[in-house]
C-alpha cells in the first residue's frame, strides 16, 4: 500500500471515527454509570428522554427543504464510503499494458514471470516475488528478493540493473518502467555447541 494510500485511510478513519464515538457515548451518556463524573459541559438528556421527539420532528419537516438536504447528504455519505471501499479493494496491479501497436497489449504477468525468471538466475537469490504496478505512462516493478547470507548486495543489483532490468524495460519500450527493489539476507541456521 502505497503512502497516499494509507494517508487517507487514516484521515479517514479519524474523520469519521471521532463523531461516531463523541455520538455514542453522547447517545449512551444516560446510561453510563459514572454518569455523575461527566464534565459539566458534556451533553446530556435526562434517563428516559429522546433526542429528537415527535414533535421537534415534526416541526423539521414543515420545512420543504429539510428532507430532500438530509435524504441527499446521507446518499452522498453512503457514495464516499462505498467509492472508499471500492479503492481499497484495487491491488493497483497493472493487468494488461497496452503497447504502440493497434491493440498490441502486453500481459502483466508474463512480465512479472520474465522478470521473476531472470532474477532467481542470478547467483546469490534464492526467492523472488515481482509486482507490476501502476498505470499506463507510471509503470513501476516492485522486487523483492531473498539472498543467501553469502551472497553479496551489491552484485546481485549491478547483475538485476545490467541484465534484467533492461529487458524488461526493452519490453515495454514506449512507457517508463521505475524500479523497487527490496533486499533481505536470509540468516545462516543457528548452531548449539553441546
């Protein structure tokens, strides 16, 4: 997930999370025990009161203008939640690139895969995991790779940049193609001395 991404989810969940708990404990302050504790300026009904009676209800809705604004902004809460949920749910993998060509496109896994295959050839990686993200015109190739404790850092990523990477950039030659790559070491076993 990228920084974006996980910036507004935070924001919004805040936005949305603070008025809901102000609402209920607001909502369920006469029911709380320490009710006698609550700062004197917190709002409160009395135990056994509405907030809205039928009364006060029905003087809202003599208004012409009071239903269509209320129907309307909870419609347009629910379309943000749901355009919400639905952007969570994309993974942001780029599934087929389209290419110069007249409906020339290139499958995004069968890059991935080339990738994946040329990298676990160089000496020193032991596993591999390549995303294709992105659009069209902001490609971009996450790597993660697995090395042997032996293996040495920097050799591996002048053999990715020489060999592999201008493959796959060759591939996909009109767009731009950045990289990300990832290394972890994988620790040698431990040993017990007896």
């Amino acid at each position: 997930m990228n920084r974006l991404r996980s910036g507004v989810n935070r924001a919004v969940l805040v936005c949305a999370g603070l008025p809901l708990a102000a609402a209920g404990i607001t909502l369920g302050a006469p029911e709380v025990v320490g009710r006698d504790r609550m700062p004197s300026w917190w709002p409160m009904a009395a135990s056994g009161t509405v907030w809205v009676d039928r009364g006060a209800l029905a003087r809202w809705r003599e208004h012409g203008w009071w239903t269509p604004v209320v129907v309307t902004a909870l419609a347009a809460a629910l379309l943000l939640c749901l355009g919400w949920c639905v952007l969570q749910v994309r993974s942001g993998r780029v599934r087929a690139l389209p290419l110069g060509g007249d409906g020339l496109t290139l499958d995004g896994a069968a890059l991935t895969q080339a990738v994946a295959r040329s990298t676990r050839s160089v000496p020193g990686v032991t596993q591999v995991r390549v995303r294709l993200l992105g659009r069209p015109g902001r490609l971009r190739v996450r790597m993660h790779l697995v090395l042997d404790p032996d293996a040495s850092p920097a050799a591996v990523l002048s053999h990715i940049s020489t060999h592999t990477l201008p493959e796959a950039r060759e591939a996909v030659a009109p767009q731009h193609l950045n990289t990300e790559i990832r290394l972890h070491i994988r620790r040698h076993p431990h040993q017990r001395v007896t």
